[in-house]
C-alpha cells in the first residue's frame, strides 16, 4: 500500500539508552523511546490510539513479550523474529515466508495449523541481507586478514581452516549459534555423519567460548559419536557480520 497512507512510528526498548540503528530511524517518521517500566511502556502505546501494532519479537526480550498480551491497536500481529507462535490471543497476524514454511503443516486444510495467530507468508525468504562490506573478523591472524582483503580469487576451504577430509567430501554448514542446538540436533548430526560417509559438518564457534566447549563435551558424552565420526566435525572461527 502507498506509504502516505501511513504515518509509522518506530517504538523502540532499548535498556542501555542508545536508541534504535539509524536505517531504522529514517524509516520511519517519528521516533518514541520507551524505558523500562512497563506501566509506563504501556501507557506510551496505548496513547498513541494505533491502528495496527507489529511487534518485530515476542520471545527474546522481556518486555516485548508481556506487552503483547495488551489489546493495544485494532489489528496486532508479528514478525518472525523468533520462527514460532506467540499462542497469544492478542496477536492477529504471524508474518512469515513461503519459504520459511512447511507447506504440508501450514497449507494442509486436514491438519491443526502450528499457529494461534492467522499465517501471512510474504514471497521468498522473507528477509533481505545487504551485501557483504569486506570488514574481516579480528579472530583471523593479520595474515588470513590481509589474504582476504588482497584476493581477487576465490579462496580455497583451507584459507578458513576446512580441509577436505575425502575426495569429494560435502560440507554441511550449521550456522547457528550454539547455544540454541537441542540435544536433539545431536541425533540429527550424528545420522548425517553416518549415513553420509563423505561428509563434513561445519559449526561456527560460538560467541563465548563456553558454548563452545559444553557442546563439543556433550557431544563427545554421545555414544553414538566415535572418535572417528566426531573427527569429521569442524568449529571454525566466527567471522565479522
């Protein structure tokens, strides 16, 4: 719809004060901070008599996700910030992908939609990256940097530390942070490594060494994975966004 039919608000918590990122600020046309009470948070809103209130997160901050069970405009709904229902009556709407979806739970009128909230999948991905702006992780030795930043190339696996493990090795990369993997997931990297026998799983490090090292321990706990299977699991160093 036209934008000008639309005045857009951008609420912004932010606890350590430093507002919201500046790409969003130009977007929209006014600008509220909210603080930390949530009387006060709430009243804010409330006074702002919306039509519709789009929370970017329910599930990773406090006081998003309490607000949210307020009726606060006519039409309340959510992104996918975290990929699940918020199973709140409140919010209307869940804003996701086509491709984000599994079109057999989401599309199968015989089943029992995963959502409280009316599904709207937007076209493709549903999220839009910008290109890479060459800064290079400080965690790569002055020597990778200066590679990385000098190659006109494309440089080889072994420039990040992967090396083919076979002839015809398949790198499957989890770039998820850590923390986040079920034990659960363990089962589903063990049934690759085995059924695959050419295979390689790569994991980025996690942003505390402490993630890291619990689940590379729980791992090696597994009776499933031998030495010879965990060989063929990679940590490699985190690069910069």
């Amino acid at each position: 719809m036209p934008r000008e039919l639309f005045i857009t608000i951008l609420f912004s918590i932010s606890a350590s004060g430093g507002g919201p990122a500046p790409y969003l600020v130009s977007a929209a046309d006014e600008v509220v901070l909210l603080d930390l009470n949530y009387n006060s948070a709430r009243f804010s809103l409330m006074a702002a008599e919306l039509d519709v209130l789009i929370f970017a997160d329910m599930n990773s901050e406090p006081m998003n996700h309490f607000l949210g069970y307020n009726r606060i405009a006519k039409i309340q709904a959510l992104f996918w910030g975290n990929p699940i229902t918020s199973g709140n009556e409140n919010i209307d709407f869940f804003i996701s992908a086509d491709r984000m979806e599994n079109p057999f739970l989401t599309k199968n009128s015989n089943r029992h939609s995963p959502y409280s909230e009316q599904l709207v999948l937007l076209d493709g991905q549903g999220i839009w990256y910008s290109e890479p702006n060459g800064l290079i992780s400080s965690s790569y030795s002055v020597e990778m940097q200066n590679k990385i930043m000098q190659s006109s190339t494309k440089l080889t696996l072994a420039d990040f530390g992967i090396l083919n493990h076979l002839p015809g090795t398949t790198l499957y990369l989890c770039a998820q942070s850590l923390f986040k993997l079920h034990p659960l997931f363990d089962d589903v990297v063990f049934d690759i490594l085995r059924k695959h026998e050419k295979s390689v799983i790569v994991f980025t490090k996690g942003r505390r060494p402490a993630w890291t090292e619990k689940l590379i321990d729980r791992m090696k706990k597994n009776p499933k994975f031998t030495e010879q299977l965990f060989s063929r699991i990679i940590f490699i160093d985190r690069v910069n966004r």
